[in-house]
C-alpha cells in the first residue's frame, strides 16, 4: 500500500467470522474514522462491509458522509 502512497493505520478484519452476522471489526469502523484515524478504507472486495445489502450501504453512505474514501483492490 505505501507504493500507492498510503500509509495503514490499522487493519479491520472479518477473518473466521459468520457472514450471516456484522462482524465486530465492522462495527469499529465508523468510530475509527469518526476519530479521524482514517480517511481512506482499503477492502479486497465491497462484500466485505457485509453480506447484507442495506448493511453495505448503510455503512458505505456513513464513510461517504464522513469523507472518507473507499477503494475496492482486488
């Protein structure tokens, strides 16, 4: 990432999780980036904000209306 000119400031991670649950990093992250911890989410792929749709774009639109930003790397 920092070839990209991103620096990590921390990492959220759903790893042996349901998907049939929000995972708990998920919940964290709106209140990380509230706290101005970050102003970019990296993700390997949009469906790891959740499986649920409206969840996904309930938490989308939060990280939009705070301005921060979202790239999906694959």
């Amino acid at each position: 990432m920092e070839t990209q000119g991103w620096f990590c400031q921390g990492e959220f991670s759903d790893e042996g999780k349901s998907g049939l649950i929000e995972p708990p990093d998920l919940q964290q992250l709106p209140y990380a980036c509230r706290a101005g911890h970050a102003n970019l989410v990296v993700v390997t792929d949009v469906s790891r904000f959740s499986r649920n749709l409206a969840l996904r774009v309930e938490v989308i639109a939060q990280l939009q209306e705070m301005g921060v930003g979202i790239k999906v790397i694959h």
